[in-house]
C-alpha cells in the first residue's frame, strides 16, 4: 500500500473512520476525531499536521475520481483537523467530545499556514503551488510505503524481531528509469511543451497554481517506444525483504518507521531515481489473547475459584505472561472483586516500567454435585437459614465423621452480602 510522505516516528495509525453525510461542504461526524486521523489522544500539533496532510492527500478526490468514498474521508479528516488544530477547540473536545462542538465546526484551511496549504496543494496534484512565489525547494522525494505485521502479547513484554516482505518500485534496470526502449529516447510533450507542468487558477482565482501536465504526468516528454521491462513506466516492482526490530511495550496501531525503505522519488520528478526515498511505515497489529484484555500498560484476567476456596481463602495460581504465579487468596473473598498483581502488566514504550495485573475474581458454581458435595451444601444452607417462628429447627446435617454441624449464623447475614455485591 502506498501512502504520501509523513515524518512520523513511532504512533497510531488506523484507517479514518467516516460517518454519515448530508452532502453539505462539512461532514458532521460522531466518530473520534483522534481515530478519524490515526494519533493517540496525547499526539503534538506536528503529529496532528503530518497525520492530516498524510490523510487529506490520500483521500483527495481529485486523487480518487473512482472512489465515491474519498470525498467523505477527506472531509472527515479535514473536520477532525480543524478541531485538533486549535489548541481551545481540542481542549473543549477532550473534555466534553462533540457535543462541547455544536456550532463551532466547519474546515475552511483557516487554521493551517499558507505554507502548508500550498505544499499540501503540490503533493496532491503533483504540481507547483505558487502564492507570492513560494515554490518548494529541496531534492525530489519518493512516497513512503505501508505494510502491517502482527505480533503476540509476549512479543510486546520483551519485544522481538520480525522479518517483512513488501513489494516497492525501483527504477527500470533496462531503460535506467527513461520508459524508452534501448536505442530510442522520448519526445517532447506537445501539450506542455516540455515543461511539465501547465498552469491553472484555482480556489476561484485566489491564487495561480501550476500542476502536473495531463499528457505526460510531468515528465516533460512522451514515450513512442515503451521499454518491454516496465512497459514505459520507468519503474519494477520487486520483493523486499526486511528484518524489523519491534520494541517492546507497542500497542495494537502504533507504527515503526524504517527510513529510507520506500520508493525512489516518482519518473516525472527524477527518472533515474536520484533524490530522497520515501520511508516504510509498519502498522504493528497484537493479537488477542483469550486470558487477557489489555488496557494501557496493565492487563486484565479472570479467575474462576471455587466457592470453599472463596470462603476459606488460600493458595490459588493465576497465569500471567511470565508462567504462573502463587498467590493467597483472601477468606471470604466475593464474586467480582479485584486485586492487583505488581508489575505483571506490559511494559510502557516510552518509560519501559511494566504495568500491574488485575484478577477480577470469579466464583465458579458447580453444575452437577456428588453425593457427598450435596451433604455439605445442604448443611451449610441450613445453618444460614434460620427456623421459622413456631416451627422446630430443622435438623443439623451430620459431618461424615460423626460430629456435628457448624452454628448457624446471624440473621441477615447473608442477605447483607449479596446487597453489598449487587451495590444496594
């Protein structure tokens, strides 16, 4: 998968999640703003830029004519932006959500630089944006490269190598990037007469914007004989191979970038491929593990205990991703009830100290009894349940040996406990 440039390091990336539209200039949008650009909620105002430019080009609609969802991801990303943008706006968000929002939103590019504007401008269409004769500078640079690789929750506790396998273009080894046929050379470019670029206004005659030439994608020239190997593109596409250290402590999203591993700078900018390359970016994915739900930096788990070892208290084992670990259990312990194992979560990425792990308690009641199993039952119901007034006591279970019941308990006791469990 192919993705304009981006400096990001290490973050979130997801997929824009869009919502309804009502086919206004502004979509209204009950999704997370943060999940709608891929960052976590804690992301800087460069974050939030790159991530936006990073989106709005791929979801422009003059870069999508066949996709009829690009327009509604695009102005979804450009909403979430402009709440996200302005620190006021993200405070009133991150406090209230959408509803803290009604009647402030609307993206109008007033909160990014001119700067930005136009450099965003020239990603999408290729070309150069002019406005008081900014024109960017700098070596031609390729697009970076997406791919996804998974891992386990023990892969994040210490973290691990993975080996990964993307396709990326590189320039022709027969036709060195010119898309001719050895012993041919391309022809100028009627349209543009070699430019490159024709010139265009735009945003209704604000400003004059130079883009890509349709004709011959900004090359400047024509291919009349097309190279057998890339069949005029100018680029291959091979395999490559990488082996990638993932640090432990990332979470499901989050990114590794690896520099340089992306795609030599387009034919139309540097035919030979001479410039910057564009970087790999690899969405780390962690696998679900059915014993535990993750949560930051800690980790939770259930454990089914019976109910002697509930009321009596002891020894139990609880899993953690270490192996097992003994622990005591406290007498009279309830249904649901919580306790905390120290630094047996998963580490933090950026501090590397491991969160805790939390048990939640569960008592498991058996569904078929054994002979004896329902002797004991019954005894213990009968000591928590008082005679009625003007009947005899029911008789006391006999123990196997011979001794006699327990005492019975106070009144409401156990009534008592089960309002302390349900919260009453």
């Amino acid at each position: 998968m192919r993705s304009p440039r981006t400096g990001s390091g290490l973050g979130a990336s997801t997929a824009p999640t869009e919502g309804p539209t009502d086919g206004h200039a502004r979509m209204s949008t009950s999704a997370d703003y943060y999940e709608i650009l891929g960052i976590a909620r804690d992301a800087s105002g460069d974050e939030v830029k790159r991530a936006y430019r990073r989106l709005a080009i791929k979801w422009h609609p003059d870069q999508n004519p066949d996709n009829p969802e690009a327009e509604v991801r695009f102005k979804a990303c450009a909403e979430a932006y402009e709440v996200l943008s302005d620190p006021e706006r993200r405070a009133i968000y991150d406090r209230h959500g959408h509803a803290g929002l009604r009647g402030r939103a609307g993206h109008d590019f007033s909160s990014m630089h001119v700067e930005d504007i136009f450099s965003m401008f020239n990603d999408i269409f290729g070309g150069q944006a002019r406005a008081g004769g900014r024109r960017q500078r700098g070596p031609a640079r390729g697009f970076d490269l997406e791919t996804e690789v998974e891992v386990t929750l023990a892969d994040v506790l210490t973290g691990c190598e993975r080996e990964v396998r993307f396709q990326r273009p590189e320039v022709c080894s027969i036709c060195k990037g010119s898309g001719a046929k050895p012993g041919t050379k391309p022809v100028e470019c009627q349209t543009c007469g070699g430019q490159g670029q024709v010139a265009q206004q735009g945003l209704g005659g604000l400003f004059r914007m130079v883009t890509t030439c349709p004709s011959c994608a900004g090359r400047g020239s024509v291919v009349k004989d097309r190279c057998t190997e890339c069949r005029g593109a100018g680029r291959t596409s091979v395999q490559r191979v990488l082996s990638v250290r993932i640090p432990k402590g990332i979470s499901d999203g989050q990114v590794v970038r690896v520099a340089g591993e992306g795609e030599p700078p387009p034919p139309q900018s540097s035919p030979d491929g001479t410039g910057v390359r564009g970087d790999l970016h690899i969405a780390v994915r962690v696998a679900e593990d059915e014993r535990f739900e993750r949560q930051g930096s800690d980790l939770i788990t259930v454990l089914e205990v019976s109910f002697a070892d509930a009321a009596l208290g002891g020894t139990v084992v609880v899993p953690t991703l270490d192996g097992e670990s003994e622990t005591e259990l406290e007498a009279g312990t309830q249904h649901g009830e919580m306790f905390r194992l120290d630094g047996k979560g998963v580490p933090d990425l950026r501090t590397g100290e491991r969160g805790d792990l939390v048990v939640v308690v569960h008592v498991k009641v058996p569904r078929k009894l054994t002979a004896r199993q329902r002797e004991l039952i019954e005894g213990l119901r009968a000591a928590e349940r008082p005679p009625a007034p003007g009947k005899a006591e029911p008789p006391k279970a006999k123990r196997a040996d011979g001794a006699g019941g327990s005492g019975g308990r106070k009144r409401g006791g156990f009534w008592g406990k089960m309002k302390d469990s349900l919260g009453a």
